[in-house]
C-alpha cells in the first residue's frame, strides 16, 4: 500500500532588501517550507511541526555547517551560528 502523505522536499525563500543591490550584500532573511505530495501528486506545503524529527534532523546537520535553523511560524528560518 503506498503511503498518502510523503516528504518530499522544501521551498525555499529568500528575502531581499533591495533587488539591485549585489544578493550577499541585500539577503535579509533565508527560510524554507516543507512540502508534500499525496496521493494524486498534488504538491502542498507543511508546518515545519507537523514534520516530525525532520526538523530536529535538519538542526543537527545544518549545525556541522555553520548554521543555525530556527521554527518561525510555518516556516524554518536559516540563521549563521553565532
């Protein structure tokens, strides 16, 4: 029996304070969604906690690369580690 509800990925976000400005320079935030498929391919985002351990997985790994991941409403903030 396949599974309705499967991990899939993320999207992405980056916001940008002025879109002319060189990107490093104008990034002000960078976040990501979790999406899912179902059953009829239909592509949907996820509340990053309604994923459960995929979060705390992603913490884990991000940190061995300097970065620090945030939950921020539906979605997960990327931070540097300070």
């Amino acid at each position: 029996m396949r599974r309705s509800l499967v991990v899939t990925g993320d999207v992405k976000l980056v916001k940008v304070t002025d879109p002319r400005a060189p990107f490093a320079r104008a990034i002000e935030r960078i976040s990501f969604r979790f999406v899912r498929h179902n059953d009829r391919n239909e592509t949907f985002l996820t509340a990053a906690d309604g994923e459960p351990g995929a979060p705390a997985r992603l913490a884990e790994r991000s940190s061995r690369m300097g970065a620090h991941l945030e939950a921020a409403g539906d979605e997960v903030a990327v931070r540097p580690l300070e």
